[in-house]
C-alpha cells in the first residue's frame, strides 16, 4: 500500500476583534514598520497593547475605530483597522503575516472586512501609504485608489524660547493626558494662545506630534512645550504643499500619500473584477 500525503485543509475565519487579539495585532504592525517610523505611531509605544485591549471592549455600534482580524487554526494571520466616520471609513492600518502573504489574504480580507462595517452613509473610502512602499501603493492602485494629496513627517527639535514678554500661553487636558500616557505610552492635550488653539500628541519619549504647522510659530505655544519636555522633538504633519512655509530647521524623514476610493467602485473592482463575490 502506497503512503498517501493527507493535506489538511487550514479554516479561514474573518471576524470582529476581541480583547485577546490585542497582542497578534500589535506584532502584525511592528513586522509591518522600519523601527524609526513604528515609533513614530502609538504602535511603537509600550503600552499599546493595553490600550488595544480596551479600544477593541467599546462595543461596536458606538465605536468609532474597528479591528477585523482574519484568522487560521486559531492563528491570527492578519487584521484591518478601521477608522468610522459618517459618511466615510478611514484604512488606518492592514497587515498581515509573512507566511500569508502574497496568497490573496489582503485583498480578501479588506472586501469582507469593509461588508462588515460599511453602512449605505459610507461613500469613501481613505489611507495614508508611505511613498517608499512601492508594493503596498501599487496594490492599492490596482484596487483603484487614487492620490489626493503628498504629506511630509518632519521632525523639528526645539528652540528655547524666551518669556519675558509674558506670552501667555495655555495647557488644557494635560493632567488628563499625563494619565493616559503614564499607562499607554501616548497621549494628548490642548494648547491656547492668543493666536489659535493646537492639539498636541505625545510619543514615546522622543514626540511632540503636531498636524497644525501654524503651531511652529506661534511662540506662546511652543514656549508651552519647552515647559513640558524641552528635550522631545517635535513631529509635525504636513501636506508637502506647506513645506515652503516651513522653519529652516524642519527635516523631513519620510513622505506619505493620501489616498481615496469611491466605494461603489472598490466594491465593482474587489468583488466583480476579483471574483470575491
């Protein structure tokens, strides 16, 4: 009698994230992130898995960030995380496993992971993709997104700034804040000057992460932050087309690229074209 070779046929499931999942999940993005850019995230910061934890417990008709993981054998092999607007969804992070790559897993699990949380308010679908990650933006182009706009990560280190013109400057939701990142690694809090209002992340030990780049001059607020941490660097945001208006010092170390889909033609080119469906 010949020995015959059994193939064990692996289960797929896709699936609302639970608690338990937190961990596979921040794995699954620290193997997707260059070490300077992950701790440019709050997945770089040491307690993101807790915070996962509790992000993922909010129960989902209210909660406006969704974790759909995909899982083999009781393995998580990949995960999407969603951001829920009202008439939009944000892609804020997809990976998957070394081992499951380059098998159809990504593709499958964005379309049934969109089913799940696409209501018929929802017209848009956004991302951010590194510009450097040539297969990831072309897989996102063959799938028939389109860039709307480039996007600088700068980094500034500070500049003592001097008070005695009584800037006055305000910190509001820092004690707060304080709270959040003692037991998550990142937080956030408001800055009021007499020249606009800012929000301000905290990262890790190294950012002040900024998305307002009227903030690098307004010297109420960044006097503000030399109270706080003169020895953090600031991570500023910004479309490319603010780069000229910029500070000299500002450095940019990676670029990214919004993009968009209609999702009636992701829908038309993931099911139809894919054959998904």
């Amino acid at each position: 009698m010949k020995n015959e070779k059994i193939r064990v046929q692996k289960v797929m499931e896709i699936r609302y994230a639970v608690p338990a999942d937190a961990k596979a999940i921040v794995s699954l993005t620290e193997a997707g992130f260059r070490k300077e850019l992950l701790n440019a995230t709050v997945y770089g910061c040491n307690g993101v898995t807790g915070f996962l934890e509790r992000q993922i417990s909010i129960p989902l008709e209210i909660a406006d960030t969704v974790y759909i993981i995909a899982e083999s054998d009781d393995v998580v092999v990949g995960f999407v995380e969603f951001r829920i607007y009202s008439d939009s969804v944000f892609l804020n992070y997809i990976g998957t496993s070394p081992q499951a790559r380059h098998k159809g897993l990504a593709t499958k699990l964005l379309g049934q992971a969109l089913l799940m949380v696409r209501t018929s308010h929802h017209k848009i679908m956004s991302l951010d993709v590194f510009r450097d990650n040539i297969v990831a933006k072309s897989w996102y182009e063959k799938l028939g997104f389109t860039a709307e706009y480039n996007a600088g990560w700068y980094k500034l280190a500070q500049e003592e700034i001097d008070d005695s013109n009584n800037l006055h400057g305000r910190v509001s939701g820092y004690s707060q804040s304080n709270l959040c990142y003692d037991e998550f690694g990142f937080s956030q809090f408001n800055i009021t000057t007499a020249k606009g209002s800012y929000s301000v992340g905290m990262l890790g030990q190294e950012w002040f992460r900024v998305t307002q780049s009227e903030l690098l001059f307004d010297a109420a607020a960044l006097f503000c932050l030399n109270s706080i941490d003169f020895n953090r660097s600031i991570l500023g945001l910004f479309k490319e087309t603010e780069q000229a208006k910029l500070p000299s010092g500002a450095v940019c170390f990676c670029h990214s690229i919004r993009m968009n889909i209609q999702l009636d033609m992701f829908e038309k080119n993931i099911f139809i074209k894919k054959g998904l469906l």
